[in-house]
C-alpha cells in the first residue's frame, strides 16, 4: 500500500511540472501575436490582449483583460509610444514583460524622417498632416512592418520560451530557424514584385507604413489624418483633394474596420482608387504563416492598386 501511494504521489508531482512547463504567452497587439505563433508553433497558442478593431493607442481593458495580463507568464507588448495605457499595468506584473520597442538589434524609425531628404515631398507638418500620437520626431511604433524586425523579435521570444520550457527548447529554436528562411523567402518575393511600382504616387489615411515603404521602396505621397475625433474642416479637405488632383491617377488607401467617409468625399470625380490596408492583420489567423499572410497581404494589395494605375 506504501508504495503504491509513494507511486501516485510521484505520478501527481510529475504531472503538475508536466502541466507547469505550459507557457501562457500573451501578447498586447496582433501582429506580436503572429510573430509569437511562428514561434510557439506545435508546442502551444499565444494570446492578445487587444480584440479586432480595438485602438492599440487608447483602449479600456475588462475586469478579464486585467486578470489574464496579470497572470500571464511572459508578456510582450510595443511600448508607451504605442500603447500608452498599458504602462501603469505592466508596471505591477510579476510575470516578465518585454517591451519590444527596447530591444537591442532593433531598427527603429521616427516620423517625419522618411521623406527629410525629398524637398519636392508636400508633407507640410503644420497643416495637420500628422495625428496627436504621430509628431514629428517621436518614435514610429509600427516596427513590426519591417521583416528584420520581426526576426529580433521572434529570437527574443524563442529565448523566453526556452527558458521557462526548456522541455520544448530544440522545437522552439526549429521554429525560429523555419521563421527566418520563410521570412527571406517572402521578402525576395516582395522585393521583386514592388520594385515595379516604387515611382507610382499614393495617399494614406494614418502613418503606419513607413517602415514596410522604406524596406520596399515605396514613398507615400501624403497622409490624411482621419484618425482623430474631429473631423478636418472644409478648409483642409479641400487642401487635401486639391493635392490628390495635382497627383493625377493615385490610390488611397484607408483602414478597417470602415471606409471613412473622408475618402469618398476627397476622391469623388478623381482619378483615384480606394483600397484598404490592414497594418494590424485584424482578420488573418494566428498560426506559424500569420505573420508572412499580413506582409503579403499589404504588399498584394499596395502592388494590385498600383499596378493598375
């Protein structure tokens, strides 16, 4: 009877380390989530914090989102140039947080610098071109549109796991190892399919992509801040389509979840295409691919809009 007991109990304990290597990854945004879900790929599934749709600028967490982000094991999140609300919570976690846009290896941007050099760009920053959270010379946060800058954050997360479940460590870096070959594979691809279009002028509503237009040889020809809660006056809608006339044939890209009305006023009667682009990857699945599907997406549809033109 002794030994069967000492049997169940050093079956019970073995179990419980069993369950204990499980690592609850959670993830702020939906593109670290895909980055997360190259890397945890066949061992486990990672969280976000933030629903579709949702503001990673302003956003009010449930009870539930407070709880998870507490309890979660490791935490990954942009930083306070993104996610400003965040920063009083992830101060008061016990779990390890990263905040991404402080790790070494990373190469970061900061608006206003990606066009310094072209005089003849009409990106007048005292006309309202830029929204509050986007001022000349902060930090661009989208830093996750440059494939370099995924691969810094996914070895980091393979780090991290391989720590807390060095049962899944060799798996771990395989993932890593397969994410960084399908990553050079894509931006070949890319590479070869937007080099055909880096002369032909577009707009866009919210400035997200300089890091994937500077990887890809692309220049925005202006930004419509619609983002904000006013809606421009007369006065700066008809700066802004008198622009999109002196462009000629352009496209526009705006973002979900909703075409802003803004757009179907600016481009009436003009020779310009709508089209959305979804820098968040709202609706692409997280799994080992998610994060390859946003940058072809964004590339697919930047590329179709503009070789149309």
């Amino acid at each position: 009877m002794a030994r069967l007991f000492l049997l169940i109990l050093s079956v019970f304990f073995v179990s419980g380390a069993a369950a204990r290597e499980k690592v609850d990854l959670l993830t702020s945004i939906k593109p670290l989530q895909l980055i997360a879900a190259a890397v945890q790929d066949g061992v486990d599934e990672p969280a976000v914090l933030l629903p579709p749709g949702a503001s990673a600028h302003h956003y009010a967490l449930r009870p539930s989102d407070v709880r998870h982000l507490q309890a979660a094991d490791l935490f990954y999140w942009i930083g306070p140039d993104m996610e400003v609300f965040l920063k009083p919570l992830v101060a008061g976690r016990h779990g390890a947080s990263q905040q991404i846009q402080a790790l070494p290896g990373l190469t970061l941007r900061h608006f206003g610098e990606a066009h310094a050099a072209h005089d003849d760009h009409d990106h007048d920053h005292d006309h309202g071109e830029h929204d509050h959270d986007h001022r000349p010379g902060s930090l661009d946060a989208h830093l996750w549109l440059l494939p370099a800058n995924a691969l810094v954050i996914a070895e980091k997360m393979a780090g991290d796991l391989a720590a807390l479940d060095p049962t899944n460590a060799q798996r771990y870096q395989a993932n890593l190892a397969a994410f960084r070959q399908r990553l050079s594979d894509l931006d070949q691809r890319l590479q070869a399919r937007l080099a055909r279009v880096g002369d032909q002028p577009f707009f866009v509503f919210h400035e997200a992509y300089d890091y994937f237009e500077a990887a890809y040889g692309l220049r925005h020809a202006g930004v419509f801040s619609a983002g904000g809660e006013a809606q421009p006056g007369a006065r700066h809608v008809a700066q802004m389509r008198q622009r999109l006339q002196q462009a000629g044939p352009s496209c526009v890209f705006y973002e979900p979840p909703a075409r802003p009305r803004l757009a179907q006023t600016l481009t009436r009667g003009l020779p310009a295409q709508l089209a959305e682009l979804d820098a968040l990857g709202s609706g692409i699945t997280a799994d080992a691919r998610g994060y390859e599907r946003l940058l072809e997406s964004l590339g697919s549809t930047l590329a179709e809009c503009l070789e149309g033109l």
